[in-house]
C-alpha cells in the first residue's frame, strides 16, 4: 500500500506518518513538505529526523504549489491512498498575512486534488477545518450544517470542501474532508494555546496572553485519537463520493477549566496577561461526533487529563533540545 502525505512535518501530518509507519512496515509513506518558517523549522526537522528512523518511509521537499515536481511524485508513485495536511495554519495570522491562506489551501489544494482525481487515487483525504463553521451557536455543530466562516483561514477550508463538489462529479476517487477540531498532543504546534501555555510555564522570561480573560470554549480532540481515526477511514464503508466528517471529542472545555488542570500536573503557573477576545476568534467550538463514531466504531475518546498528561511528559523531555 501506498500513502501520500502531505504536511508530513506538520503537527498532523508528522503524528499520522509515524502512527502508520509503526502500525505496519507493508505500508509505505512518502512525505512531503517544504518545511516553511511559519513556526520553527527546527522543530518540523526534529519531526522529520523521527519518520526518516523508518524504513518504510520516503521524504521529498517539495511546495504543493510545485505542481510539475507533484506531477512526477504522482507517476512514480501512483500512490492508493492520499492525505493533504499541508496548509497555511493559524487563523491570528490569516488577517495579517492572507496571501499564503489563497496560495497553500486553495490553489496548492487545486494541485493535490486535480492529481488525485487524475491518477485514480482510491481514497483522497482532506484537512478541513471547525473553523470553517464559523461563530454558529446551534451545538453541537453537525457536518450539514450552513458554513459562516468569519477568517479567511475558515473561508479557504470552505473552499476546499466546495472545490470537491465542483471537480469530483464522475471521477472514481472517494473523497474524505475531514473538519478538524482544536487537536492537541505530543509534537503539538507552538504557535497553538497548548504549546505556548507551557512554554511559558518552564520559561520564566516568557509572558503567556489569555485571550479573551480565558472565556473560550474548545472541543480539544487528542492527536492519538485522531490517528486511530484516520487509520480506520482507509478501510472502513463510504457510500458517498464526498464525505464531510467532524473529527473532534464532541466535549468542549473552558480554557480556564484546561489551565486549572495543566497548573495541577505541571506545579507551576507562568506569568499571565489577560487580553481581550481577537477579532478573528470564535467563542465557542463544539463539533457532533456521531458520524465518525458510527462510521469508524471508534466509541472512546482520550481523556483530557490522559492527554494533557502526555502532552506535558513530552514537553518536558523535549525542552532544551529544541527551540520552539
């Protein structure tokens, strides 16, 4: 079996290369990615370091805006199965700097999937986003919902998902967009809440910014479960050309509820400036998991604390090695 990942340095990516690499060595992943510095590279080239300890796993630096270089990973390959991570992350960032938003998740997108349907791949599978749904206040939000997307990091994974309907229409390829909830866990990203929360934990010299005085909600969703996910979407029976699926806990918590219980395992407590709620956030994100659970079997969830437990051990080990 072949696998193409792409975003394979990313958080997603990385965590679901290695979740499948490990699982079975018959399985073959070639990854991509051009390894921006977006958030620190040394960080995505400690995550390439782990994946290329693996035999069954091939790596290539190439933009999927690369369309020529795709092209021939594409016919080298003729990969069975695909999942597009990569994408311009951070929705803060998405209104200083939207260009990269149009250039990765939209036509770098266009790429991924024109090729996918080119070259018969069986399965192509997706990062979409909760984003997408925008400030919608009916919970929790289920995948027909009406898309309001408030950023243009939102509006971009709107797109993608449109983008399918329009292309796919006879094409054989099954296409998956899988709605990402808040995913957290080891190897996380560090311009994500998580990840800066510790950072300033273990550094004194840092500040960490509560935006909106910590009044969020998340539904915070465990990379571990998302790999068994992702794992059992390759196999399990889809009906439907194009599938929309929330991957999330379905169990939203207030971050100061989450920082309650980091301050409780870590000891320690950073210094915190409480600010005002960004324009670009959503109050609230709570996705319904009734279709992944049915359609995967997947019936338990990780706990928070198991996770947030996890989630520090390898923030502690992994501090000092590397510059976030």
């Amino acid at each position: 079996m072949k696998i193409l990942i792409t975003g394979c340095c990313g958080f997603i990516g990385f965590n679901f290369a290695k979740f499948l690499v490990k699982s079975n060595n018959k399985i073959y992943i070639i990854g991509i990615d051009n390894i921006n510095s977006y958030y620190s590279p040394e960080l995505k080239k400690k995550r390439l370091k782990e994946l290329a300890k693996f035999k069954n796993f091939k790596f290539f630096k190439i933009n999927i805006n690369q369309f020529k270089k795709l092209e021939k990973l594409y016919k080298k390959y003729y990969f069975n199965y695909v999942f597009n991570f990569a994408a311009q992350a951070g929705v803060r960032y998405s209104f200083i700097n939207p260009k990269p938003y149009i250039e990765s998740n939209i036509s770098g997108f266009f790429n991924i999937l024109h090729l996918s349907l080119e070259f018969k791949v069986k399965r192509l599978f997706y990062a979409s986003s909760g984003s997408a749904y925008g400030e919608l206040n009916k919970f929790p939000l289920r995948e027909n919902q009406i898309l309001k997307p408030k950023n243009i990091y939102g509006l971009s994974k709107k797109i993608n998902e449109e983008m399918v309907d329009v292309l796919l229409l006879q094409k054989q390829t099954l296409c998956i967009g899988l709605r990402f909830f808040t995913v957290y866990g080891e190897w996380g990203r560090p311009d994500m809440f998580l990840i800066k929360y510790l950072n300033a934990t273990y550094d004194k010299s840092k500040v960490f910014y509560l935006n909106n005085y910590g009044n969020h909600f998340r539904d915070f969703t465990y990379i571990g479960d998302v790999c068994k996910i992702l794992k059992k979407l390759i196999y399990s029976k889809i009906k439907q050309k194009h599938l929309i699926i929330n991957i999330c806990s379905n169990r939203p918590i207030k971050l100061t509820n989450i920082i309650k219980i980091i301050d409780n395992l870590t000891l320690k407590k950073p210094k915190i400036k409480k600010i005002s709620m960004h324009k670009a956030d959503i109050y609230k994100t709570h996705g319904d998991n009734s279709l992944v659970k049915k359609i995967t079997g997947i019936k338990k969830f990780t706990d928070i604390l198991i996770g947030l437990e996890n989630t520090i051990k390898w923030f502690v080990n992994i501090k000092g090695k590397i510059n976030f």
